[in-house]
C-alpha cells in the first residue's frame, strides 16, 4: 500500500510512553545531479577514503559527529553486524580530515542497485558552522553521481540539527515522504551519556508505572 493511502496515525496529540523518544522523519531524494554549488573559499578540509574500517573507530566517529542529534542506530550492533555493513564493497566510507584529525562522517551505501543512499553524513560540533558541511555534501555528490545511479536519497529527523532539513534541501534533494519514528531513548538505556542532546528532555519512567 503506498505510504499516502491510508493515515496510521489519527489526528490530534499522541501520547509517546516515558523513556521513548519520537521524531518526525523527512526523506528525500535527488533524481538528477544538480547544480555545482562552489566550495567555501580556503577550505582546510580534506576527504579520506577508509577502506575496511575498524568497528572502534567507527563507534568513535560516529559519536563524535551524531551523539548532539542521539545518533544510536549504529552503536547498538554488535561487531559482526557493523562490520557486515561497513566493510560491503558497495558501502563507501569517508572520514573528513581537519588539522590531522577526524571531523566528519561520510557514508555512500550502493547496496541497492541504481541508488545510493547517504546513509550518514555530518560534522563534528568543533566544525559546525564553519561550512565544511557544504563542503562535504559537494563531495558527497560528487561521489554518488560519479557512479551508475538514478537516484540518490537521504533521511533526516526532527532530531537532527535545525537547520539540516533546509540543508538538504538547499543542496538539491526534494523531499517525498513523512513518517514517525519511536524508539527507546538511548541515554536512558545507557547508550548514550544523560548530557546527550540537552535539548531534548528526557522522560524517565514514572516509579510504579507499567
């Protein structure tokens, strides 16, 4: 059934149980490469290809970039099902390289053919600001549509930074479906620390309740 054609949610406010977190989810795809957008003059950065990537450092990255937006999916695999995903030939992964360090996260999965899906992309907060997300997304197309593909897309949450949806759609994606996610709140399951995504309150379980 396609997404549009029936409502799973009423209208109105939905109660979403203590401990849980929700977030309105918006993908988005590019059916065409678009319009070379320049990079930010002088840029410092440069991209790294890494080729069979150490489930460690990928954890390390992974934090770094998405533990302000709780980025969790990733960290709670155990390392035969992370490494399965990104040591695939067809998943690229890139590390944005500052000053001799890693401040970004970069993932291309061409798993499905004639797509490629931006699977992770992001900056650390010491390069929020600075454009190096631009940066980065000219290469992350530049990279996709070097490749036999047809479409490219993303996802990207009411979680997220603020300013990511408008982002994406700055950069020439457009969006074409809505959807609702519930999940456990990583910091109460002690995934992520309690001072994680301070913008977001966490809703601990009422003592007593079922």
């Amino acid at each position: 059934m396609p997404p549009d054609s029936k409502l799973s949610l009423p209208d109105g406010y939905t109660d979403i149980p203590r401990g849980k977190i929700a977030a309105v989810v918006t993908s988005l795809e590019m059916l065409a490469p678009p319009r070379a957008r320049p990079d930010p003059p002088h840029s410092p950065w440069r991209l790294r290809r890494v080729a069979d990537p150490e489930p460690r450092w990928f954890r390390g990255l992974f934090r770094q970039v998405g533990q302000d937006w709780l980025w969790f999916s990733r960290l709670v695999l155990p390392d035969d099902a992370l490494c399965a995903i990104i040591r695939d030939d067809r998943v690229e992964l890139y590390a944005l390289e500052f000053e001799s360090r890693d401040e970004g996260l970069l993932e291309l999965d061409f798993r499905q053919e004639g797509e490629c899906e931006l699977s992770f992309f992001g900056v650390t907060p010491r390069l929020i600001g600075t454009r190096a997300g631009r940066w980065l997304m000219n290469r992350a197309i530049e990279l996709a549509w070097s490749r036999p593909i047809r479409r490219l897309w993303v996802h990207t949450c009411t979680l997220d930074h603020p300013r990511a949806l408008a982002f994406y759609l700055g950069s020439g994606f457009s969006a074409y479906r809505r959807q609702i996610e519930v999940a456990d709140d990583p910091r109460t399951a002690g995934i992520l620390p309690p001072t994680a995504a301070p913008d977001v309150p966490i809703l601990v379980p009422r003592l007593g309740s079922s």
